[in-house]
C-alpha cells in the first residue's frame, strides 16, 4: 500500500480521499515547519502533499529514498526544488484550475472596494468621524473594466464585471477575436486599454514580458483618474512609479493583493490614503482550500495506484512501455513548438500539427501537449504538458492534428504550422540516427540545422555581402558562431540565416544586428 505524508493543512475530506484509494497516510500538519523533523521522516513515504509552508528543498529531496510524487494544494510552486526534483525522477504536481472563481472574485471585491473607498471610510468612522463628503465615490455601472491577461482566472472577472454593467474590454496576446465574442469582451491592444479604462485589473503570469507592464511610461497613457487592482503577481507593476502616480492623482486609488516582495512589510505604497492592501489573499476561501486540497489527494492516489499523471510540471503522460521511443520525439514537438512561439508576436488562431511516418504510429497526444507548451511558454510563462492544452482551449486557439504515412525522405516527421492574425508560420524538424532532434524546414524553406541553447534567427534580402556583414558584426559584438544555416525560397528573394551561437544575446546588441543592412527580422532564440 502506498504511503503519503501531509505536512502541512490540509481538509478532512482531502485526508478521506487518500483513504477510499486505498493509500496509507500520516496527517502531521505541523511537520512542515520543522525542516529536521521532516528530513527525519520523509524516506519512509512515496508521496507528499503539501501548501507553501513545506520547503521541498534539495536536502530533503536527497533524504527522500522512496519518493516518487510531490503533490501541491495550489498552483505555486515556489517552495519545492524543482529541478532536483526531476533529477531524481519524482513527479511534481500542483492544482492549478481550483482557485480561479476565488480570485476573480476578490479581484472585482476590490473594485468595489476601490469605488466607494469602504476601508478609508470604516476606519474613518470607527474614529467617531462623520465624513460623509468626503468619500464620494463613483458608479461602476457603465465603466470601462480593462483586463490586462483573459484566461481562466481574467475570463471568470470579465463575467462578474459584466454582472456589474460593466464595459469589458482585453489586453490578451493570445486571446483570439472568436474566443474574445464568445466571452462579450472586445480585445484591444494594450494602448488602446491603457487610453480607455476606468479600472484596470491585472490577470497574467509574471514573465519577462509581464514584468513592469504598469511602469511609468504605462500610467502616463492612462486617463486621469482610473483605479488598478492587481490580485495576479507582484512585479507586474512598478511599484514606485505606481506611487508616483498615485500621490499626482493620474491614478486615483489601487488595490493590491500582490506585491513585488513578500511578505510584503514597510513598502512604501502603505503609507498612501488611497491604497488598500490585503495579504495575498486571491485563493483564501474556505471552498477554494477545499477544492485545491481535494483535487491533489485525488491526483496523488491516482498516480501512486494507478499511475496516472495529472497537472505535472516536469513529467508528459507517457508509460513506462513507451518511455524509450517518445522521449525524443517529446523533446523535438517542445522545440518546434518553442521555436515558433518565440517568433510569434501577435494572437494565435490555430496550430496544426502534422506527424508522418514511424512518428505517426506512436502515441501523439504527449507531443501534441509538448508541442503546445513549447508554444505557449513565451507568453504565458507558466505553462506545463497537461495545462497547455486547456489554456490553448480557453484562448480560443484551434488545434488540428494530422498523422499520415511516410511521403518524403525523413522516416519521421514533425511539422508545426502556426495561424496568427497577421500571418502564417511553420517549422519543422525530425530525429537523426543518434537520437539528437534537427530542424529541417522554416517558412517552407528548407534547411539542416542542429539546435543548440542560443541560436540567433534572421530573415534577410537574398544579396551578395551580407554572410560577411553579419559576420563581422557578430565578430565585433563578441557572440561565437558554432554553426551557420542557410535557406532561401529563390535567387534574390527571402532567405533564412540560423545560426547556433556560444552564449545569450543582450537586447543591445539584438538591435545591431536587426539594424545591419538587408535585414528584415532578428530574434534571439533561447532552448
């Protein structure tokens, strides 16, 4: 019979659920917060379940002989080593679809809050004040409601804030315009957000793309006299440029669940009359700790009978029999997944996904799922093989995948079309002899070319000098090249230059080569 430690909180019910399966589990809420007392015990349990109290940390994974699967109630997972993790082949799980009607909820609690000034009032009142005039506050009713990220949780705020009367608009790279109608929202770009709303409430990962989306530049686009709420991440917003605009009146009161460090103390956004400040309280509700807590005994039990895998985030679900064919061909649909992802700069409609020969007999979902997180990671950051295609669902992205018989000269083949709004784009690529993945067409151009973890892409003029300008350039800037592939659709027509290079290129020195002559496109790819 399997064996599970709870080290921290967790409901009775969820407690219940390890028993119906038939698992053997130890309740020691408190374990957690003793690092010795849990490096003590831990070798003798296969699964752990825990909250954000237990550090699962490289020491207590090296302590954990028989541990095959770490459980998180929540979707953050912060508190446990990942990589280490891995590298011992114990599965790590989290929850992350549990707490998405909480959070939405405390995000239009906020709002509201926000509108009438409720805490400055209570507190002014409770002082035996009766300053009636001056809480004025504002109707939601026909404001704009700016949502800045519309997935699971920001889709869920779109509905509560339309129940208000509320105009709904979206900034959302990878929300499409069929899913945007089907939701009653209009998706705007995020100027276009910024010039129009009256609240701005913020539902996104923290990735670098996210990070600082509210600085200074962002407040002096916005009207005079709009509010911001921000139960998603800390960091999303530059916090000193918020205040600046605060005390100037261009931002006329914010709510914050989140902030850049936590726990949040002495922040200087504390000491301004028109924020409200709670502790990270988007998922506090009693049904939501139920839920989360519930779901990870049902995903545990389920692994440890039966070994199924759900919501992991270092794991596909592929069986032990099929372990030793997939594995390449997982790695390759990530790549051209993440390949075309990083390329992408406006919402994806669609992606197809084509297998042909050998590759096709296989079983394609985990790649399909592989392909989809490479895909969406850029944007979404947090992004593993089971959520990916539910959040590709929720944005509306259509997914076709075709399996066929060997055509061509490659005895299997991975190809991945993109559909954007703008434009369509496609890579593709196949495993050699020595199990190692290669690209093997770009755009329809076709290529050969080994992937490394910095590689440089370019579109150019097909004209004479420009290898030997890029070149130098790239002799000048001090990046090594490793390899150099080229491809183009005809004589003085476009052409593709990938180049495997020796280190990370900075954004500096991007812009020099995207400046240099005959360049159409330059982008730094990172695997």
């Amino acid at each position: 019979m399997p064996k599970v430690l709870v080290s921290d909180k967790l409901s009775p019910t969820a407690v219940q659920v390890f028993k119906d399966n038939n698992v053997d589990v130890d309740y020691l809420p408190d374990v957690g917060k003793d690092k010795e007392k849990l490096l003590e015990i831990i070798g003798q349990y296969d699964g752990l379940a825990i909250r954000s109290a237990t550090k699962v940390t490289q020491k207590i994974i090296d302590a954990a002989s028989n541990l095959k699967v770490v459980g998180r109630a929540g979707i953050g997972v912060d508190n446990v080593d990942i990589p280490a993790a891995t590298a011992k082949g114990i599965i790590v799980m989290n929850t992350p679809f549990g707490n998405s009607i909480t959070t939405a909820e405390h995000a239009i609690s906020l709002m509201l809050a926000l509108a009438r000034q409720i805490p400055e009032a209570d507190a002014s009142t409770r002082a035996s004040k009766w300053e009636k005039s001056r809480f004025m506050g504002v109707e939601v009713t026909n404001k704009i409601f700016g949502l800045i990220g519309c997935g699971n949780i920001g889709s869920i705020a779109a509905d509560r804030a339309q129940g208000l009367r509320m105009k709904v608009i979206a900034f959302d790279p990878f929300l499409t315009p069929e899913r945007a109608l089907e939701l009653g929202v209009e998706k705007v770009e995020l100027d276009g957000l910024l010039a129009r709303a009256d609240f701005i409430s913020l539902h996104t990962p923290l990735i670098d793309a996210t990070r600082n989306i509210l600085n200074a530049e962002a407040f002096e686009k916005m009207k005079d006299g709009m509010r911001i709420i921000n139960c998603a991440r800390g960091g999303l917003i530059d916090e000193a440029a918020l205040a600046d605009a605060l005390k100037s009146g261009k931002v006329k009161g914010a709510a914050l669940d989140v902030f850049e460090s936590e726990p949040a103390k002495d922040n200087p956004l504390f000491e301004l009359p028109n924020v409200i400040c709670t502790p990270h309280l988007g998922a506090s509700t009693s049904e939501a700790q139920e839920n989360v807590a519930v779901l990870v005994a049902e995903q545990l039990s389920a692994y440890l009978n039966d070994g199924e895998i759900t919501n992991a985030l270092n794991f596909p679900s592929i069986s032990a029999e099929e372990a030793p064919r997939l594995t390449p061909f997982v790695k390759l649909a990530e790549i051209l997944g993440s390949f075309a992802g990083q390329l992408t700069q406006t919402g994806i409609t669609g992606v197809k996904i084509e297998y042909e020969g050998d590759v096709a007999q296989m079983n394609v979902k985990p790649m399909s799922a592989a392909a989809l997180t490479g895909l969406l990671r850029p944007l979404l950051g947090e992004v593993n093989m089971v959520s990916a295609p539910a959040l590709a669902r929720e944005r509306g992205i259509v997914v076709e995948v075709t399996t066929r018989e060997q055509q061509g000269a490659y005895e299997n083949y991975i190809r991945i079309t993109i559909q954007s709004e703008t434009q369509e784009r496609s890579v593709a690529g196949t495993i050699f002899a020595d199990g190692e993945p290669r690209l093997i067409q770009v755009k329809g151009i076709n290529m050969d070319a080994a992937l490394s973890q910095d590689m440089l892409y370019i579109t150019n003029e097909d004209k004479p000098g420009f290898i030997g300008r890029l070149g130098t350039l790239l002799g000048d800037l001090q990046i090594n090249i490793a390899n150099f592939n080229l491809g183009r659709m005809a004589e003085g027509e476009g052409a593709i230059a990938l180049l495997n290079i020796d280190s990370e290129m900075r954004s500096e020195q991007l812009a020099k080569v995207a400046k240099l002559e005959g360049v159409t496109q330059a982008t730094s790819l990172r695997f």
